[in-house]
C-alpha cells in the first residue's frame, strides 16, 4: 500500500511539474480573458477533456505502440528525459519553453489548440504518461490514469478563476512557482535518461 501511494505520488509530482496548471492560467487568461464567463467555462472544459484523452490514450496503448514500431522502455525513458530537461530548463529560467508556448496562435479552436496541444498535453506530457504508464502493472496504469484526471479537475477550477489567482498571488508568485516547477522537472529529465541509460548498458 505505501508503494502506491509513493508511485501516486511520484506520478502527481511529475505531471503537476510538466503541465504547471498555475502557469497555464496565466496563459488561459491570457488567450480567453475578454470573453464572458459561459465562453470561458466551455472552452476550459473542452480543452481539458481533450487533455485527458490524449494522455488515456497514449498510457493505454504505451505497451502497443511499443511493439508496433519496435520501441525499447530504455530509448522511450532517455527520449523523454530529452524532451522534459529543457522544458524544465527554460522555466527554471524564467523562460516560456518553445513546447508551451505556440509561436503564433491559430485561428482554429482555442480549446484544442494552443490549450490542449501543445500546452497541456504537450510533448513532454505525453513522454511523461508513456514512461510511467509503460513499466507499470494494470494497477500502476489504473493510478497514473488517476491522478491525471485529478490533475485535470485541478487545472479547470484554476483555470475557472484564473483572474482571482493570478491577483492574489501575483507577478512575483508565478514567476518563484514557474522556477520551482522547472526545478523539479529537470530533476525528473535527468532521472529519466540515467534510468534509460543504466538499463541499455545492463542488456
């Protein structure tokens, strides 16, 4: 029981640091803040279903893909550590990582893009899924399915009041959380390619 709470845990930590939901209110109250409330709560709860489907997706059919296309744990972990360390890198500098931040907003739904891809379900998201859901149990899927769409209900009530959050705590808050969350996230890209490193030269 202590090891499942320990991996819920783990999976919590690394998603939250990958999507940063306080960060991404500020970029969905940028994107929808001169639209009224109802236009507001649509788009967030679109956004958000999408999310959570794409990341259902790739924890399901992780092992499936795998075999498809002939690709090792390994080579998906160091893959992944890749993707996530300079997104984490950027933050931690203050930086918008190119992999949340679109370089020109399409004229298509804002629900589904920038919001849902690449904002939330980025890149680094989806390497993040498929490396903890990929080694894992049914169990271990059945959690990290979990706590995503707990992350998700989380990011939609931030992005329903986005303007009180971003007023109460601010400019200077975002900023220490955005570093803080880009602290953790290079930790968690490093992590990924010794483990993905340790284990080809243990084959």
């Amino acid at each position: 029981m202590d090891d499942l709470y320990t991996q819920a845990l783990t999976v919590f930590l690394g998603f939250f640091a990958i999507m940063n939901p306080i960060a991404n209110t500020a970029a969905f109250a940028g994107l929808v803040g001169d639209k009224d409330k109802s236009e507001q709560l649509k788009i967030a709860r679109k956004s958000l279903i999408i999310t959570f489907v794409v990341i259902l997706a790739f924890s399901l059919l992780g092992k499936t893909i795998f075999h498809l296309f002939g690709i090792t744990l390994p080579a998906l972990r160091i893959a992944g550590g890749i993707l996530v360390f300079p997104v984490g890198y950027h933050m931690l500098n203050g930086e918008a990582s190119r992999l949340h931040s679109p370089a020109q907003l399409s004229d298509s739904d804002i629900a589904v893009s920038p919001l849902a891809m690449p904002l939330l379900a980025g890149p680094g998201t989806i390497a993040t899924a498929m490396n903890y859901s990929a080694s894992a149990s049914l169990m271990g899927i059945v959690v990290t399915v979990s706590v995503f769409f707990i992350l998700c209900l989380i990011t939609f009530f931030c992005f329903i009041f986005s303007t009180k959050i971003i007023a109460v705590i601010g400019h200077s808050g975002l900023s220490i959380v955005t570093r803080l969350m880009g602290l953790i996230l290079t930790v968690i890209g490093t992590q990924m390619v010794i483990v993905g490193i340790t284990d080809v030269m243990s084959i």
